[in-house]
C-alpha cells in the first residue's frame, strides 16, 4: 500500500490534487449559492468549473442552464437546455425538455411547449411536473381551439350579417332608383302631355286666328266690293230721262239716294243675322 501512494504520487503531481480540492469546493460553494437563491455567484461558480477547471459534468451543466434560467438570461439558457435535450442520462434528458418546454410556453409557443414536455415524459415518465404542464397545455391548447373556432364562426356569422345588409342596403338603393326613374318617368310623360295639350292650344288657337283672319279679309273685300259698287256710275237712261222730264244732274242725285238706302238697308239685315232670334218671340 505504502509503494502504491508513492507509485500514485510520482504519475500524479502535487497540482491535480489540487485541482481536485479547487473543484470540490467550487461545487460546494456553487451548490451552497444555489440553496441560498444567490444565482448570480452560483452561475459564476458553475461557469468557474466548466472553463476555468474544465469540469465536464452534465449535472453541473443542468444546474448552470437553471440558473441562467432564473437569472431571465434566456438566450444561454436556451442554448444550454438545447445541448442537454439529447443527453444519454434519461432523468438530464427530460428536465432539460421539461426547462425547453417552460420557456416556450413562456414565450407563448404552445406548440413547440407540448413538444418538449411530451419528450421529457418520453425519457421520465415519472416527471410528475412534466407531466402535469403537458395535461395542463394540453387542455389549454385545446381550449384555445375551441375558443378560436368560436371566434371564427362568429366572425363568420358578423360578416354573413354584414353581408347581408349590405344586401338589403343595394336592394333598397336599387328600389329607391327605380322608383325614382318612375318617378322621373312619370313626370317625363306628365310633361310630355301637357306639351302636347298646350301644342293642340296653340294650333287651335292659330287655326281661329287664321280663320277670324280670313273672314276679316272676305268681310274687307266685301265692303270693299260695295264702295267700288256705290262708286259706279249708273247709265242713265236719256230717253226715260226724257219722258220724266228730269235733268241728267237730278237724275244723278235720285239715283245716289236710292243707292244709300239700299245701302243702310243691307247693313241693317247684317246686324239682324248677327243677333241671335228669339224663340220666345214673334218674327214680326
């Protein structure tokens, strides 16, 4: 036993030993931290093991990714979890799904969340806090889905309603349209007749006109025709003239006499045919 020590000694310096001292008390002094809830000097001792001492040690690893975790250092933490993911240990293995799957449904990725906490249940079916978050997700996954189809149906319902108005809302545009080129129709026709009545007006009017017109014009040729008559000079004749015994100039002046009776005879039959007869009266 003595040559062994001394075999020992002569293969393994003073300065591994050391080492060995320096890295248990790290480990002491990182686990201590860690009990405490002081994370920051527990992550700079686990840091201090794994790069300045070299430790290789998953466990040692798992507890540097917790509390990177719980220092909300979450871009190491992630990266350290990731590594341990596919760790041979089954119990590493599934608290770094188990700590993955935390941090995903931290940041609300449900799906990638399940993930994880199915793998972590895979690799430790007795993770007891595995399995609870992945029922829990799970249901609230589930919930989510039933709460988004409701929202999508009711969205679905919203705009069948609004379309649906706005239905109503062109047929009554197109009612009102319609009923207003009735409208403008009508009053089109309405027009349309009241032109046509002042149109049958106006040539009744100009056909009486055109008729009092010509009726003045016959009546002004008429008087006309009488003057040149009462202006003609009647023959006389000498050899009655003669057997009267009456001068030319008085025969003359008998004779224009007789014209104007005649004359105011005629004009007073007109003014009797002009006057309506009285039935109720003798034509005497």
């Amino acid at each position: 036993m003595k040559y062994l020590i001394i075999i020992l000694l002569v293969i393994n310096p003073f300065s591994d030993l050391d080492k060995i001292a320096k890295v248990n008390k790290a480990k002491k002094e990182a686990e201590r931290a860690y009990l405490a809830e002081d994370y920051k000097l527990a992550n700079e001792k686990y840091i201090y093991l794994r790069d300045s001492l070299g430790v290789v040690d998953e466990k040692i690893a798992l507890n540097l990714a917790n509390t990177q975790f719980l220092l909300n250092d979450s871009t190491s933490a992630l990266k350290s979890y990731s590594e341990l993911s596919d760790s041979p240990d089954a119990n590493i293995r599934s608290l770094a799904n188990q700590q993955l799957g935390a941090m995903q449904f931290k940041s609300k990725k449900y799906e990638e969340a399940l993930k994880n906490y199915k793998a972590a249940l895979k690799a430790d079916p007795s993770n007891a806090d595995a399995r609870y978050n992945y029922e829990l997700l799970k249901k609230l996954i589930k919930e989510q889905e039933e709460q988004q189809k409701q929202n999508k149906d009711q969205e679905n319902k919203d705009q069948q309603k609004k379309d649906e108005e706005n239905k109503d809302k062109q047929d009554q545009q197109k009612q009102d349209q319609k009923q207003e080129q009735d409208k403008n129709k009508e009053e089109q026709e309405q027009d349309k007749e009241k032109q046509q009545e002042q149109d049958k007006q106006d040539q009744e009017e100009e056909q009486k006109d055109q008729q009092e017109q010509e009726e003045q014009k016959k009546e002004d040729q008429q008087k006309e025709e009488e003057k040149k008559e009462q202006n003609k000079p009647n023959p006389i004749d000498e050899e009655k003239l003669k057997e009267m015994q009456i001068s030319e100039e008085k025969a003359r002046l008998i004779l224009e006499a007789m014209k104007n009776n005649e004359i105011q005879y005629i004009q007073q039959n007109k003014r009797k045919a002009k006057k309506k007869k009285d039935p109720t009266k003798p034509d005497w």
